[in-house]
C-alpha cells in the first residue's frame, strides 16, 4: 500500500514539469498570443462624436450596442424670397410708390441678413436654429420663450406654405407648453432640403414637396 502510494506521489511529480512545459508552449503558441492579445483590447466605435466601449471577450469579441445616430442634416441658405422682396420694393421705388416701396424694402433687407446668419439645424434628437457658420447658439426665442431647440417627439405637426414656392414654414410643439406652441419661420432655405429633412425627422406633413 505504502509502495502504491509513493508511486502515485512520484509520478503526480514526475508528470508536473511536464505540464508546466506543456502550458508554457501553449502560452506561447500564435494563437494562445493572438487571443490574449485580444482579450486586453478595448474595442472602441465611434459614430458621428459618440463613443461605445465594450471589453473583449478572453475568446473573442464581444458585439458592442449599436449605435443609431442620424447624420446632422443642415439646409443651404437660399436668398430667393428677400431678392423678389427687394425687387417689388426698388420696381415700386422707381414708379414713385414710396409708401409700400419702404416696408417691403425693409423686410426684404431684413430676410436677407437673416439669410446669411440662421440655420437649421437637425441633428439625432432635435430641429435648433443656430447662427452662423459656426453655428453658435442663438439663445432663447424672442417671441415665446426657451431655447430654440425642440425635440421631434414633441412635434405635433408641420407644414410648408407653399410647396412649390415655400415661403413660410410651421410647425406646432408641445416642448415649449404642454398644450401646444406655433411657430413660423420664413423658408431662407434651400426649400427642397428643408422639407426632405423635415419628413425624414418629423414624418410626412399633409403637402407636397418643394418641386
């Protein structure tokens, strides 16, 4: 019995060098490397600024969550509607109809500035008017209140006036007041654009598109 049990001692230590040299060339070997490797890399997807992280799995990776960001869509300037403006205001200048010539010249210099400055802006979660190039904030709205950006969630519904020559554009939202805000904002926008963003964002409005 004695003898049995110090055989069974002996060849449990004859056989350890032998794993460990066994263990060694397998932590050694390509692919034990190339999976040990992989398991100390952090995968990182980027998508339009945002950053997901996930850890690799010890055999593998691991599928990170998807992310769904939508590109930033922002809409050409289009100084079509203060041009005409300006045009109706200098014809009735030259007929000496001063009276109606100076308002409309006013407006239309007036959309024309607007023209060179406000964006439109919608991004993964929201429309927000913007100023600029840069597109720095344009603070709160001056007529309403809070800040000019509205969530697509809140939107109730839309609309160009008028679809083939959009000159105005509303929309009605429930971010502003829980019982429903209306804006209108001149079309100083490539109208097309405007309104393919609008229906990708917000869904269809009850007009047609800009032809």
């Amino acid at each position: 019995m004695a003898n049995a049990l110090l055989s069974a001692h002996a060849s449990s230590y004859l056989l350890r060098p032998h794993s460990r040299q066994v263990s060694e060339l397998a932590r050694n070997s390509p692919y034990y490397r190339r999976q040990e490797r992989e398991a100390k890399k952090q995968v990182s997807i980027v998508i339009h600024g945002r950053r997901a992280s996930t850890i690799v799995s010890a055999f593998g990776f691991r599928k990170a969550n998807k992310l769904t960001e939508r590109q930033t869509l922002i809409p050409d300037p289009d100084y079509r509607i203060p041009v005409v403006l300006l045009g109706i205001a200098g014809g009735l200048a030259y007929t000496d109809n001063i009276g109606p010539a100076v308002p409309i010249g006013i407006l239309g210099l007036f959309l024309l500035i607007q023209t060179t400055r406000v964006r439109f802006v919608f991004d993964d979660e929201a429309l927000e008017v913007k100023i600029g190039d840069k597109l720095e904030d344009s603070g709160e709205n001056a007529f309403v209140g809070g800040k000019n950006r509205w969530k697509y969630s809140t939107f109730v519904n839309w609309e160009f006036w008028w679809p083939n020559f959009p000159v105005l554009v509303y929309f009605k939202e429930t971010q502003t007041k829980p019982d429903g805000q209306i804006h209108f904002f001149p079309v100083l926008f490539n109208g097309r654009q405007l309104y393919e963003a609008m229906v990708e964002r917000l869904g269809p409005s009850e007009t047609s598109g800009p032809k």
